[in-house]
C-alpha cells in the first residue's frame, strides 16, 4: 500500500558520473520533501530491437499511474527513439506531472543544467587569465539546448570583453569525435587559422580534439589551449589533463523534483542547498598546469566509490558460483555472500514472478510483456541481514507492502529487469545508503549475473524433470503403470542389499496369472491385456510398506521389500490378493475368472548370498501353487 507521494524515474545507463550526478540531486531533493523515488533502469541501452532488448524494455511496464505521482523522464539517455516515442504517447495520456531532463519532448516541460554562466566563465578565464584573443566555439548540434546555452555563454564573454565572433568560431558539432577530428583535421593541414583556444560543449569532443591535434603536431596549451564541459573521470586522467566545467548536474535533478512538486501541490520549494552550482577545474590544456589536488581527490574518490568494489566483484568468480547452485534457496544463499562487492548497498529485494521457472509448462508459454499478477519477494537485504521468505505482494504495487518497514525514510529505489532473453522472472530493487555510491556498473552486472544464474537454474531444472519422466517411462510398464524388469532390477537390488547388511527380513513375492493363454485364444488379446491389468491393480494395491510391485514377464510378477515383516502379515498379504480376485470375479460379467498363482519368501538373508537365490525359493513356491491350482480347476 502506499504510503508516501512517489516519483518514477525512468532512465537507462547509469555507469558514468552524469547520471549519477543528476540521480544524487534527485534522491536529495526526494528526501529533503518527502518523496520516495522509484528508478526504472536498463542494464542493456541499445537500440536494436532484439530479445534482449524487448526483456530489459518490460521493466517500464511496472510503472502505474495509480501508484505515481509524477514522472522524471531522462530521455536523452535512452538509446531507442522507439522508445522514448512510447514515453511520450503514454504519459501524454496519462494526464499527469512529467519533466523531462536535458531533452525536449513537446509534450512537457524539460530543464537543463545552468550552464550558460559556468561556460561563460570559462571563456572569461582564457581571456583574462591566458590572454587569448581569437576563441573558437566548438558546440553541440545547432538548435539543441545545451548546445545553444553553452554557445550563449561564449558569445557573452567575447562580447564583455570585446572580443569580435567571426561567422566560422563557431562550430556546430555532434557531442561526439567525428566533428572534433575534422576540425583538428582543418587545423593541421592549414584550411582553418589556428586559433588561440577553442572552447569545447564536452569533454568528448574536447578530448577528441586535443588528441587529434596533438597528433598533428600541433603543441597544447602552448600553440592551442582547449578546454571541455562535463568533468568526467576520463578528462582528469587524460594526457594533457582537460580543462573543464564541473557542471550543476545535481542541481539539475534536484530543479527536476521540485518543478514536479510545484505541479503536483501548487507550491514551490527550496532546491538543497548542498548541491552547489557547478565549478571549473583548471588543467593543462589551457595552460595552468596539473591541478595535482583535484586530480588525486578525483583519482582517490573513483578508487573508493568504483575500482575497489570493481576488483572485488572481479575476483569473486560470482556467476560461475550462483550456477553451482542447484536449486533456488542454494542460490540465493549464495547471493547473500556477494553483497560486499556492491559499494554503499542498504537494501537489496529480488521480486520473482510467482511459477517464475515454468517447468512444466511449454517451452513458449512464458511472460514475455508485464509481470505475473502475484510477486514474490525471494531474497531480502537489510540493516546487514538476509532473510529468504516468500512474501507476496501484487506487481501493480511495484514495491513490496512492507518496504516502509524497512526503508521508514524517504528513499531512491533502483529497479532492474532479471529475464533472459525475452524471458521475463521478475526485477531486482536496489536501495543506496548514498546515490553517490551507485556510479559503479557493478551493480548492474550483479544484477545480470542473477538473470542468467536463474535461466541456468531452470534449463537445468527442466532438463532434469524431463530425464526423470524419461526415465520413470523406461522402468514403468506401459500397460499396467508398475515397474517393468528394468525397473525391477534397478530398484530390487537396493533393496536386497539392505536387508542383507543390516540384517532385516527381506520379502519376495512371485505371481504368474493364471490361464493368459487360454484367455487370449478365446477371448482375445484385449481380455488378456485386461487380465493383465487387473492382476498388476492388486498386486499393486496389496503394497502397504513402500514395496516395490513389477511385471517382469508377459504374465509374471514380483514383489520385494525390506522391512519388519511377520509370518501373519504375509499371510494377509496372500489373503488380501486373493480376495481381491474373488471380488474382481464376482462382479465382472466376464466369462472368465482370473487369478494368479502365488509363492514368496520371507526371512533375513544369509551373508555373501545373492537376490536371485531368494528368488528361486519364492519361484520354486509360486509353481508349486500353480500346479496344484490347475489340478483343481481340471477337477
């Protein structure tokens, strides 16, 4: 049931400092108002219409417009426009609050990063700082909004200072290296005036342009300063160190949340102060020098918040381990050992489909769209403990109705899809004591390594229930259902060997049906197959003590057993057989009676003897009743 106003966040990848950024600013913001915040993740962003890509896709279908409040579309994260274009007709018609991030969809309201200044102010800085004078502009695709904000920022700065912007210092390019090399490119070979710094929209293309030119000879900072905008981990570590604008991507998720506030409550909201409104980080490609303190605190924060947790995951042989596993409890008792490899993990909630393996159903008769109407909650992390339960909740709820017992708080939730293919099990719920710590791909990973541990699981599981059925109709007697002498042989030989060794009374029984010929001749070979059959249903259902009852012959049955036997119970064992035959007889209007002749033996066996020698004893008695039955009947 929910308890508090939720907002859904629906994203893709998660692995780069962007997104991570932009989710701690959503998280905090959440908090600070009261919100739990549900994320829809994929662990795959593609664009390819495949299986795998139709499994990660069908998370999204856990999002409710009766159980959410207002949606954070992260759309220019998402690989698949086919996608995003279901977003848009879904939402549109849901009539409720939806803010895009760092994308514009017609439908809603979209907020960007604040930019502007912070681009600004690094032009300013190779002005004032560098003394440049002649400054490209090398931007995103023209009319995008990031793009054109970042170009605003330069345009203000040159203009402040008097500086002129020529029709060819702007260059619109792709976010990406193709226009970043061609523009290297122009340098190198003279087509384009070497200029005295160009100013990047990212680091990308910032990068790439940098790489590039010095390649060609071209010296950086010395004869070109370049700079970028994103500050990603790679800009620090590169040679020469980049220059760039740590942006407000916080601010930005949080600015996300509370515009949703406002839509949603009619009032309007403080943004977390904590957040900070970006900064620039100064570097050698324009001239300043390694900024060694910021490097080392960047290099130290990655090793603790990813690298570490990257080579214990690495060295943990975690999906080689689940798949050793050959049930589901096994496994998620396994999963509970790899909870270390995960930075910062509070929480952690595997949901599986109820029936989730499908066993005995077709090959083809799978959830491939949605989720099973009835959830369980298999494996629960929290407060540093694991339980195993089978909790149920309904997915239209998407979380499970005691979450708040365990997350009392305001909290952001990731979600990930755990299928196979387009086969859908269920979703993963993943709760961070920091969103900062999430920045690791790890986690996805681990998710993913669940998924294919658990289709592991049930191709091993199907595979082993259709050997067993294989099998049980290799030993079973097609016509009467108990075991043939195959089945027989394999199952009696146990048996014997027990009551040899631990010294029990062992039982054998032999039966041959009485008249089959003579049944078969004159009444035909379905009366005889009836015989058969009526012969095996007492046989059978003379076993009280786990015996194994078979036919061994066209008309010729055993019994064997192991146990604490006594003379009077085998009497009434041959009794009960017998009077089974009178009853049958009484009441079958058939022109025949059927019955079977009987011998056994009853004792503990003798040490170094074999089965078979028993089996005479009870074979050489069967005949004996056999041949004084046929006297009487002949009389």
């Amino acid at each position: 049931m929910k308890k508090r106003r939720t907002i859904a966040v629906v994203a893709a990848d998660v692995f780069n400092d962007y997104m991570n950024d932009i989710f701690t600013g959503i998280s905090e913001q959440c908090r600070a108002l009261g919100y739990d915040a549900v994320t829809f993740l994929l662990a795959f962003n593609m664009d390819s219409g495949s299986l795998i890509q139709q499994g990660e896709e069908n998370i999204f279908t856990l999002i409710r417009k009766n159980v959410i409040d207002g949606v954070i579309l992260m759309a220019g994260n998402i690989a698949s426009q086919n996608l995003v274009e279901k977003f848009r007709k879904v939402f549109s018609e849901w009539d409720i609050p939806v803010v895009a991030v760092d994308y514009d969809l017609d439908f809603c309201e979209s907020i960007y990063a604040e930019d502007t200044r912070l681009f600004a102010d690094m032009t300013d800085h190779l002005i004032e700082k560098h003394g440049c004078r002649h400054i490209m502009c090398l931007t995103g695709p023209e009319g995008n909004t990031p793009a054109m904000s970042r170009l605003k920022g330069y345009r203000a700065s040159m203009e402040r200072h008097g500086l002129e912007v020529r029709d060819d210092d702007i260059v619109y390019g792709d976010f990406w290296k193709i226009d970043s090399q061609k523009l290297a490119k122009a340098f190198i070979d003279g087509t384009r005036e070497l200029p005295d710094a160009v100013v990047c929209a990212n680091d990308v293309m910032a990068r790439h342009l940098c790489d590039s030119a010095v390649k060609g000879g071209i010296k950086v900072p010395q004869q070109l300063k370049i700079t970028g905008y994103d500050a990603a981990h790679e800009a620090v570590m590169e040679i020469p160190s980049l220059a760039t604008i740590s942006p407000a991507n916080g601010r930005m998720g949080a600015r996300a949340v509370c515009r949703l506030h406002s839509m949603i409550t009619g009032e309007e909201a403080e943004i977390v102060p904590a957040l900070g409104s970006g900064e620039l980080v100064f570097a050698k490609s324009c001239g300043c020098g390694s900024n060694v303190s910021y490097a080392l605190a960047k290099r130290e924060d990655y090793h603790n918040r990813t690298e570490r947790y990257d080579n214990y995951y690495n060295r943990s042989g975690m999906l080689e381990r689940l798949m050793e596993e050959k049930n589901l409890d096994g496994l998620l008792r396994k999963l509970n050992g790899f909870i270390y490899t995960i930075n910062g993990l509070d929480t952690y909630m595997l949901c599986l489909c109820k029936n989730w393996d499908n066993v005995e159903e077709e090959d083809n008769d799978y959830i491939r769209e949605g989720y099973a109407p009835t959830m369980e909650a298999r494996f629960i992390y929290a407060d540093g403990r694991a339980e195993f339960p089978i909790r149920e909740f309904p997915s239209e709820d998407i979380l499970p109705d005691f979450t708040e017992d365990i997350c009392g708080e305001p909290s952001m939730y990731f979600l990930l899809p755990v299928h196979f293919m387009d086969r859908c099990f269920g979703y993963s719920v993943f709760r961070f004591s920091d969103v900062r710590k999430a920045v690791s791909s790890i986690f996805a990973q681990w998710n993913r390594n669940i998924s294919i541990s658990l289709e592991f699981l049930r191709v091993r599981t199907k595979l082993t229930s259709i050997n067993q059925r294989i099998f049980m109709s290799s030993i079973r007697d097609t016509l009467t259902g108990i075991y043939n002498r195959k089945g027989f042989n394999r199952l009696s030989e146990s048996i014997f060997v027990r009551a040899r060794d631990e010294r029990r009374p062992l039982f054998v029984m032999m039966a041959d049906l009485d008249q089959l010929k003579m049944i078969n001749d004159n009444f035909g070979h379905i009366e005889g197959d009836n015989a058969i059959t009526v012969a095996a249903n007492a046989l059978q259902s003379s076993c009280e003590l786990n015996e194994v009852c078979a036919r061994i012959g066209g008309d010729e049955f055993a019994i064997i057993g192991c146990g604490d036997y006594s003379d009077e119970q085998i009497t009434e064992h041959m009794e009960y057989v017998r009077s089974y035959f009178d009853r049958y007889n009484a009441g079958s209007g058939k022109k025949y009676e059927a019955g079977l002749s009987l011998g056994y033996y009853l004792g503990v066996p003798d040490e170094g003897t074999e089965l078979e020698k028993y089996i005479d004893i009870a074979d050489e008695m069967m005949y004996a009743d056999k041949v004084r039955r046929r006297k009487l009947r002949d009389n």
